[in-house]
C-alpha cells in the first residue's frame, strides 16, 4: 500500500513534468493542474499521516510524532476510559440486572450433565488445593490443635456427667446385671471349673504338701478338688440368681453406694481429680497417642484424595446432586433469585469499587511502559490499509480540485 501511495505521487510528480515540459497549454493544461494539485494533496496527507506516529524525514518539526509525544497523556486518557465504561458501577450494575445472574446459574446448574460438570470442576480445584498443602505443617497444626483441646478438656467433670447419664433411671444396675449374668455364664462352663480345680490343687500343693499327700491316700486330692470347685461354682451362681432376682439386695446398694460416693468424690474431692488429670496427661503424652494425632492427617488425606478422584463416589456423587438440587431450588424460588442477584449486585458494586483505582493504575503504567517504536509498529499495524489510503485520497482529492480551480481560472479570463 505504501508503494502504491508513493507510485501515485510519482507518476503525478511525472504527469507535472511532463505538462509543463509541453507548454502547458490545453489539454496539457489541464494536467499539468492536474498533477500539480495531486502532487501536492499526496505531499500533504504523506505529511499528515507521518507526522501521526513519527518525525517526517526524521525533522524535529513542532506538533509531529504525534503518539510517541502524547503517550503519558494518552495512556492516562485510556485508563480514564476505561475506568468510567467498564468499571462504572452504576452502568456494571445496570449490565448484571439484565443479565439476572441468579436466573441463568439456576437454568445451568438445572442441567444434569451441568451439575455433573461443575462438580467435576470443584472436584478438580479441591485436589489442586490439597496438593498445594504442606504436609508436615498440617500434621503439626491438627496435633497442636488435638493436644491443645485434649489439655483443656475436664475429664473429671466429663466422667461426672457420664457417670450420672448411667445412673439415670437406673441404667447402672441394668449394667450391673448384665455384667452378673455374663459372670455367671463364665463360671458354668466346665473348662473354667477345671481351671479353678488345677489352681486349687497346684495351691494346695504347695503350701500344704504333707497334707496332700496323706488325703491323698485316703481319696484323690484332683476328686476333692474338683467337688469343691463344682460346689464353688454352684454356689456363686446361687448368689448371681439372688442378686439378679431381689432389687434391694445387699450387695446392690452396696454398689449403688460406691458409685453414688464416687460421682460425688470426682465432682467435689481436688485430689481425685487431679488423679483424673494426670491420668489424662499420661495418655496425651503417651508416644502411641502422639503418633496416632500425627496420622490422622493421613488418613484424613487419603480419604479425601480417594472421594475427590473418582466419579462415582460418596463425595462426588452428593457434591452433584447437591448442584443439581441448588440449580432447581433457584430455578423454581423467585425469592432465592432476587436474594441472590441482591447480593451480586452488593458484591459487584463493591468489587468495581475496589478495583476503579488498581486497574486504571495498571493500565496507565503499562501503556507508559511501552516501547515507543513498537507502540507506534503495533499502532499502524492495526490502523492497517486505511492510512494508505488516506495518501490515496489526497492524491486523487487534489488532482480533482487542481482541475475544478484551473476551470475556475479558466472561465474567469
């Protein structure tokens, strides 16, 4: 396009040439008008379309190299721009508004392979979160927090509500009786009272040997043994089925007694709940606990890990249905929507607010820190042909006004 301009302006500069060389009289009067007014129209707009973006001929000439001269004001003036059409709040919210927001996220989200899309997207950002994190330091951070609750936590006062929770409706002496039961089914087994007997005789035994050895003469120590074992056992389990069957045995208040006694120590006895204390310190500081707050973390990961990569998993498949059950839920709600336009409208003005100043700033300074030839390069790049043809006009526009006023001329001889 260029060469185009410049043979234009030759082949006029030669059409001049060649008029005045002829006369200039005639037909070659009108040329020569011609040429010389196209001639200078193609000088000027060469002129004018230069002194746009550089120095022409490289002449330090006043009001030339237009852009490169203005750039700080230019830059200011776009940030301007742009800071009061695209952040003005007023005209950002008026966008939104009819944009309704809250009504196109419940149409989206309404969609199942929607829904199953944007919780694959959340998905995605979870695990890249969850990659992000360091480790170590949430190790660190879970058993400061663990240790630190289980420090404060009063376990005194925590066994005391227990404690009264089992007392409650007698719910103790439930668990009174199935422990009795439960002892009673041990002690008929056979295999317990061979046990009994063995200990009784190996006892015996040793402690009485003489003794032994002469019963044993008479009758077998093991029979003697094993009858009183049996007879033990038998006895035991009477005292279990009389204890069972009389709510107000000895043996019952005794025990509801104790426990009563001891509710009331670990609320109001300091030493008892210092014993409480240190017990509970003991297992805090105790390596195996330390180690076990030290995994949780792992394990915590590798469950999350595991939900968050497959696609049909717990995880996975209640974060869709949940975007799916939201999606219709605003959908259907014309009050959900309008509370949450409301508070996109809220956070929008506020977020055009924040961001006036940042960007308008950034624009600015990127704009100033351009290079100069390549902020020119790239501005005539983009202006393209048209400025070609600016040159184009000009020449043609004053070929056809050097005619009109050499007719001008003309008529007025």
């Amino acid at each position: 396009m260029k060469l185009g301009a410049l043979g234009l302006l030759a082949a006029s500069l030669a059409g001049f040439a060649l008029s005045h060389a002829m006369g200039g009289q005639g037909a070659w009067g009108w040329l020569r008008a011609f040429c010389e007014a196209a001639t200078v129209g193609a000088l000027a707009d060469w002129f004018a379309v230069v002194a746009l973006f550089r120095h022409p001929l490289g002449l330090p000439i006043p009001h030339t190299a237009i852009i490169p001269s203005n750039k700080q004001r230019l830059a200011d003036n776009l940030a301007v721009f742009v800071r009061d059409h695209f952040l003005d709040p007023e005209a950002l919210l008026a966008k939104l508004k009819v944009f309704d927001p809250a009504a196109r996220l419940g149409a989206w989200l309404s969609e199942p392979a929607q829904a199953k899309a944007a919780a694959a997207m959340a998905r995605a950002w979870a695990r890249q979160a969850l990659d992000l994190l360091d480790e170590q330091a949430v190790r660190d951070a879970i058993q400061r927090f663990v240790v630190a609750r289980l420090r404060s936590w009063d376990a005194a006062a925590t066994a005391v509500d227990v404690l009264g929770l089992l007392t409650r409706d007698g719910r103790h002496q439930q668990l009174l009786d199935e422990a009795l039961r439960r002892l009673g089914d041990y002690l008929s087994h056979e295999g317990v009272k061979a046990r009994v007997s063995d200990l009784m005789v190996k006892y015996a035994r040793k402690e009485w040997p003489r003794i032994v050895g002469t019963v044993n003469l008479v009758k077998p120590v093991d029979s003697i043994a094993d009858n009183l074992a049996d007879r033990l056992a038998r006895a035991l389990l009477e005292e279990l089925q009389e204890v069972l069957s009389q709510p107000d045995h000895p043996l019952r208040q005794d025990y509801e007694a104790w426990l009563r006694a001891y509710v009331d120590r670990l609320r109001d006895d300091p030493a008892l709940r210092e014993q409480v204390d240190a017990l509970k310190s003991r297992l805090i500081d105790h390596p195996t606990m330390q180690a076990y707050v030290q995994g949780l973390w792992s394990e915590i990961h590798g469950a999350l890990r595991r939900n968050l990569d497959g696609e049909d998993t717990p995880l996975a498949r209640h974060l869709e249905q949940g975007l799916l059950a939201m999606g219709r839920q605003v959908a259907a709600n014309p009050a959900l929507r309008d509370a949450i336009n409301e508070h996109v409208m809220t956070g929008a003005q506020s977020l055009a607010q924040r961001l006036r100043h940042g960007v308008t700033e950034h624009i600015a300074t990127t704009v100033k820190g351009w290079d100069e030839r390549h902020l020119v390069q790239e501005l005539e790049l983009s202006v393209g042909r048209d400025l070609q043809y600016i040159r184009y006009n000009g020449t043609l526009v004053g070929g056809l006004i050097g005619i009109a006023l050499h007719a001008l001329v003309l008529l007025m001889a």
